[in-house]
C-alpha cells in the first residue's frame, strides 16, 4: 500500500485530470439521480437559516446551491473541490447566487478561519483522502464549538448492485480490478463504520451516528443510456479505462445485458446503499 501522501497525490491528480471530463459531462444527470441522498442528509444536518456550511467535495455545485437556499440571505455557503474543472463549472451555475462562493482548494490542507462554520457538509466527498484523520482534523478547526459534521458515503460494495452488477458483467472481458487496501481511498472506503468511528474520533470530533440509507440508482434515461453510463462510471468504468475499442464494444453489450432484467418502463434502477453520518465537535 501506498503512503498517505501518495494517496493523496493520486487522488487530486485524478480529479484534474482527463477521466473529470466525464463527470461533468453527465454531472445533470448525476445530480438528479443523487438528489434523493442529498435531501436525505440536509434533512439530517436540519439547515437553519442564517448558518455558515462549508461544503466539502462540492464537485459541480447542486449540494452548494441547495444548501445555499436554506441557510439564506444571512447565511453563507462556500463550496469547496480540488478539481479545477469542476469548480469552474460550479461557479458557473451558481452565478449570481449572493451568499455563495466556491474555492478551488485541498481540504485536507487548505487554512480555514477557526471556529467559522456552522456545518460541515459533505455527498460523496470525503472518502478520498489519502489521510483521512489529518484532513478531518484540519476541517475539525474550521467548525465553531459544538459544531456539526454531517456527510454521505456508499455502504460496503457488495450492498451497492448498481456498482456491483455492470462490474460482473466485464470480468470475463478484462483483468481483474486490484483490491483496494483497507486504508486507501476509494467510492466504498468508508462502508465501515468502525473505521469512520475510528477516523472521526481520532481527529476530535465526538462518537458518530450511522443512518442507513436506502435508494433506487437509476442508471440513464433508458437501457442503451444505462449501459453507457455504468460503462463510463464506477468499478466497470475503472476496469474499461484504456480498454481497446473492441473491447469496449463487448462490455457495453455485456452490461445491457446484464441490466436488461432490470429496466422496467424504459428506466434501469438497481439498489443504492448509503450512510449518512453525523458527528459534534468534541
């Protein structure tokens, strides 16, 4: 396994590299499919008007501008992503948003005023740290006491069948994906909530709580978009990634098929598994 630093590296070199593109390009798509995990944990962290949120791997910028209506005019959300391009497209869609602003910058080392956020908030964003405890620890010193944490992550992998499904599908088709160590980062490094516990506590915020979270993932407007995307995307995405073209034509084949059973009225769902967690400040 890699040191931390490595990790880490890795991580922000990913997410401002070529692979990003795709992101974007499907980011509407995506934002819809997650809002239902999103409402979920603002439900949880219960907005109040008037609070300063930051908001932690913002990515293109649907949870910042949501956020950003609930705390309202006196409040103040700062939407907060290591990837150059996403940021840009952030800021583009929330133009003109007044209690909104974005800053492309490293979580885990950017120098947040102390005691300046209400809320830290986070859909699928604080799972790739290459040093989980340092980044929270550094976030930690940005909440005001009594403070809050508050954050969606994936459940284990074998609980997620829209990841798990088109994966199968291609495993005759390429070599198999290197396990990820149990410390690296990852879609899925937080499924264990020993190990969040472990994360949390160490850097100084207080015992967290696990609410399970159960949802549809649709995949694409229709079986062909389905196919696509969960080629372009996840675990199947990653095995597929410089993958010759005909090979690329098979997997496709293999994951409509593979998700034909699925689909109902034109539209594929398969099961969603998610954590929201929810900590103090210690």
């Amino acid at each position: 396994m890699s040191d931390a630093a490595t990790l880490h590296a890795q991580q922000v070199a990913y997410w401002n590299g070529p692979g990003v593109a795709r992101w974007i390009t499907h980011q509407a798509r995506m934002d819809a499919g997650l809002m239902p995990v999103a409402e979920a944990a603002m439900a949880l962290a219960a907005v109040q008007p008037g609070e300063t949120v930051l908001d932690i791997g913002c990515g293109s910028g649907a949870t910042s501008i949501a956020l950003a209506g609930l705390v309202g005019g006196s409040g103040h959300v700062t939407g907060l992503d290591v990837s150059a391009p996403m940021i840009e497209l952030a800021r583009t869609r929330g133009a003109g948003i007044a209690n909104l602003d974005w800053r492309q910058a490293d979580a885990a080392a950017e120098e947040f005023p102390p005691g300046s956020a209400d809320l830290l908030f986070s859909r699928f964003g604080v799972m790739f740290f290459g040093d989980p405890v340092g980044a929270f620890t550094n976030l930690r010193r940005a909440l005001r006491p009594g403070g809050r944490l508050v954050f969606a992550c994936w459940r284990p992998f074998n609980e997620n069948p829209w990841m798990m499904l088109p994966l199968q599908a291609v495993q005759t088709l390429v070599s198999p994906l290197p396990r990820p160590g149990p410390e690296e980062p990852g879609p899925f490094a937080f499924g264990d909530p020993e190990r969040v516990t472990r994360i949390l506590t160490a850097a100084g915020f207080a015992t967290p709580t696990f609410t399970r979270f159960d949802m549809a993932m649709q995949l694409g407007a229709n079986l062909d978009e389905a196919a696509e995307q969960a080629a372009a995307f996840g675990a199947a995405g990653r095995a597929l990634q410089d993958q010759p073209d005909a090979i690329q034509h098979a997997a496709r084949a293999a994951i409509r098929a593979a998700l034909a059973p699925h689909a109902k009225a034109g539209h594929v769902a398969l099961p969603g598994a998610v954590w929201l967690v929810e900590a103090l400040s210690a």
